[in-house]
C-alpha cells in the first residue's frame, strides 16, 4: 500500500489553503465592510461553487485551462505551463472549488467584530491596514481558525474536479479520493477500506481539533 | 475654539428627520449633551470623529476639519473617543491598549495611577468589570493627548457608587489635561458635577443652550425647592387622593386635591414642590 495519493492529497489541500488564504483576505475584509451595490454579485459569485455539481465547474475550468481557451493559452505560450492533467491544474482547479470555504468563514468572522473597536483604532490615528492586522485579525482566531482547516478537508475531499481535470495519474494527480474510487472500480475492497479508513480517521480529528480549539478560545476570551 | 455648522438627514425610530446644528466651543469646555434617545447625539459626536459624513463645516482651533467635500479621515482628527461598550482591544493588556495608540510608557502610566488600574496592567480587557473597563477606555482615549474627548453615555452601564468613582476621576482627568469635552449624558447630577454648559437636542435641533444650573434647577417663581418625578399611581383614601410619585430612587407619597386628582395622568412628570414652610434635613 502506498502512501502517495494522501501526501499528494495534502500537498493540494496545503497550497490551495494557502493561496486561498492571501487571496480571500483582502476581499472578505472588503465584503464585510462595504456597502457598496455589487456586494451581492460578489457574495453570489464566490458562493456559486457551493451548489453548482462538481461536475459543471469542472467542465468550465476544464474548458478555461485548456488550450481553446485564451487562459490556457496564455498560460501554455507564454509561460509555458500546461495546466490540464498536471499538479498545478489541480490547485488552480481547487482554489475556484474551495474558495466559499475560506471567504465565507472570514468575512463572518469580520462582521461579528465589534465596530466600534475598529473604529477605536482608526480613532486612535491608525490605518485599516494597521487596523487589519493588529486589532480586527488577533481578534478573531477561530474564524482564522476554522476558514483555513475546513478549506483543508474539503480540499482533500473533492472528487468530481479533482477527476475531469486532472485525471488519474500517479505522483502526480492521484490523490486519495480518486485513488479510492479506482480501487473500488478494479474491486481491490481491502484497499479501498484501509484507504477509506485513513480519510475518515483524519477528517474527524481535524473537526475534533477545530471544535476543541474553538470551545477553548470562548471560554478564555468570553466571546 | 470648535465652530460646527452641520447638517444630515437622518433616519431614526421615528421616520426621517434633519439634523441641523450650529454650535460653538470653547476650548476647555466640559459640555453635556442631553435629550431623548434617538435624537442625534451619538450622531452629533460620531459626524465630530469623522465616523459619519454630512453635510457643512467643523474647524477646530482654525483647523478645518470638514467643509464642502474635504472631510478629514478620523486618524488624522486629534480627538479621543469614548464609547458606551468600551470597545477594548480583547487581543491586547491593558497597558497595550494604551501604548497601541502611541508609545509614550510615562503617560500610560500616569494615567493608569490617576485611574488606580496600575496593579492590573497585565490583564487582559475580558477578566476585568464593566467600571474597570471604561476606565481604561478613558485612559485610552487620552493618550493621543487629543483636541477633543467625545464620550457617548460612558458611565451610564455603572452601578450608581462606580458612577460617583468615575465622575471624580474625568473631573481629575479634566483639570490636568484641560481637554475641551463633549460627553451624552442622562443623569442629572452627573452633568452638574461635570460641566460647564448643557445643550439639549430634540429631533436633530437644539432646543436649549444653558448653564447646567438654569436647566436642571427647574425654579419658576418664589419656590422654595422643587423636585420633578413621574406620577405612578393616584389611589382614593377615604375622602383624599394620595398620589405615589417617583423621585430618583425614592417614592413619596403626596395628598392631592380632587381637582387635581382628576387633571393629572398617571405616568406624566410632575413638579412636586412646596412654599409655605421650613424643610428640615437630617
């Protein structure tokens, strides 16, 4: 048995979350402080992933990365990356496919600061980007908390993407869950248990880990 | 000196309404801001910290602060803010609190000693009360050594002996500093002990500009004391009415007249007030 598919399977959920995280800052801390009148297009855009089947988003992105379109081919002219059936396909896949995950959490955890904190500090001569890091960000881990760990488990649970971009092709784009579904295809169940077993154990540690951390941060803050 | 002359439209608890002021400060001055809730005085000191835009023109010591479409961002106004629900930074001590807004350690501690919270500077906001937190948020305020303090009802989430504490203190704070200061305030005696002028605001005017002594003295004719309270009950006692009126935290009860038993209503404020002999204290 090899333990490929989960270590790619992270290394994906690890660079999504991260580029996701730099990414979906600056925009939920924009959503939670605007008024403005294309908040609810914005909002409905970056929750689409959501409901639409795994199935047309990958055939959108599958469509976008490819070299019909002038995305893929850019990206294949130019800097000479060719992103369909490759690793890097798969995190560009998987940041349009987990980015509600992070921006939701965070612009929920902005608005449910108290406003007349930040304004305190803006008072108190300082920028919103001072502001951001030093008062509105320290003052809500668990929303940190929690965007970045549920944008990690759904990125190492996607399938339905995960498959029409980039296929099935070991140390490369095999992670977990497909490697799954092929043992299950070829009726190899033994692995497909010991594999399915792996992924159960870890995502509900995860979620332990998060429900524990938050419970804590409210009992020492009294949020 | 502050000179304000603004105007916004509001939309408040009862429909909309225009806030219209015409306002000028001395420097140094301790003003009270009064009046029903709803009738623009948070708006008034948020418009003064640059929170809220509207519409006309604030200078400060010649400074302007706002006129026609160039308004200041509120970092670059000199004013300290006080809010109701002290809004602490949870992340930081006490001492941070302060230093956040500049890093001056002698004046943190200065005004930590005045407020008594030295002992505690290494708490953090949630492990201390609702007195104990407002006088940090005081203390934060001052520290940019601002032109302006703006309290929005500070003390009124206190207990009447932390009430009586706090109001000590701004007095202290106030003689050292000599900030001119606008504070929202409902309590009668918290205004006179404190300042200086009282303007009262009802719907977005100002009705009244006074002395807090013209105003809260309320003495028509030759009266030798007067007190207001609200009429709670008028119950018949056998040929009498005997009226409960609530004084502050005390209830009194007053024998009326028929013809005043039957003019008056439960629930309106009354003057209670008498003429015709020598009150004892004891």
């Amino acid at each position: 048995m090899s333990f490929e598919p989960f270590i790619l399977s992270f290394k994906l959920a690890l660079l999504t979350s991260l580029i996701l995280f730099c990414i979906t800052l600056p925009l939920a801390w924009y959503l939670s402080q605007t008024h403005s009148r294309i908040k609810p297009f914005i909002e409905a855009l970056t929750t689409l992933p959501i409901i639409l089947p795994p199935s047309v988003l990958g055939f959108y992105i599958l469509w976008a990365l490819s070299y019909s379109s002038p995305v893929g081919a850019f990206f294949e002219d130019t800097l000479g990356v060719k992103l369909l059936f490759s690793f890097k396909g798969l995190v560009v896949a998987s940041c349009f496919y987990s980015l509600p995950f992070m921006v939701q959490p965070l612009q929920n955890g902005f608005e449910s600061l108290n406003k007349n904190m930040l304004e305190a500090s803006y008072i108190a001569g300082k920028s919103r980007l001072t502001t951001l890091f030093r008062v509105a960000l320290p003052n809500m881990k668990s929303a940190l908390i929690t965007a970045v760990i549920i944008t990690l488990a759904h990125t190492v649970g996607e399938f339905g993407v995960v498959l029409m971009i980039g296929g099935n092709i070991p140390g490369e784009t095999k992670v977990a869950s497909v490697a799954i579904y092929e043992m299950v295809e070829i009726m190899d169940y033994s692995a497909a248990h010991i594999y399915s077993a792996v992924m159960l154990g870890i995502s509900f540690a995860v979620l332990l880990s998060v429900y524990i951390f938050n419970a804590r941060q409210s009992r020492r803050f009294g949020l | 000196m502050i000179k304000l002359n603004i105007t916004k439209k509001l939309h408040g608890a009862n429909g909309a309404m225009q806030l219209a002021l015409n306002i000028d400060i001395k420097e140094g001055e301790f003003v009270a801001l009064s009046g029903k809730s709803g009738s623009g005085k948070t708006t008034l000191l948020r418009i003064l910290a640059g929170l809220e835009d509207a519409q006309g023109e604030i200078s400060v010591a010649d400074k302007i602060w706002l006129h026609a479409d160039k308004s200041l961002p509120p970092q670059e106004r000199e004013i300290g803010f006080v809010f109701q629900e002290y809004a602490l930074f949870g992340n930081m001590t006490i001492e941070q609190n302060l230093l956040y807004v500049t890093k001056d350690t002698k004046l943190a501690n200065h005004l930590l000693e005045i407020t008594e919270l030295k002992e505690m500077k290494k708490r953090y906001p949630h492990t201390l009360s609702g007195g104990q937190k407002q006088r940090v948020s005081i203390c934060r305020a001052l520290m940019k050594r601002p032109k302006i303090l703006l309290l929005d009802e500070p003390l009124s989430a206190l207990d009447s002996a932390m009430r009586t504490k706090l109001q000590n203190e701004l007095l202290t704070l106030h003689k050292e500093f000599q900030t001119t200061t606008i504070m929202v305030s409902h309590d009668p005696s918290e205004i006179y002990r404190l300042t200086s002028r009282v303007l009262v605001l009802d719907s977005g005017k100002i009705i009244n500009d006074a002395k807090p002594t013209d105003i809260l003295l309320k003495r028509q004719g030759s009266q030798k004391f007067t007190f207001q309270g609200e009429l709670l009950e008028i119950k018949k006692v056998d040929v009498i009415f005997v009226a409960v009126v609530a004084i502050g935290q005390q209830l009194v009860e007053i024998a009326l007249s028929n013809s005043e038993a039957t003019s008056l209503q439960i629930g309106q404020k009354v003057i209670l007030s008498t003429k015709a002999f020598a009150p004892t204290l004891s």
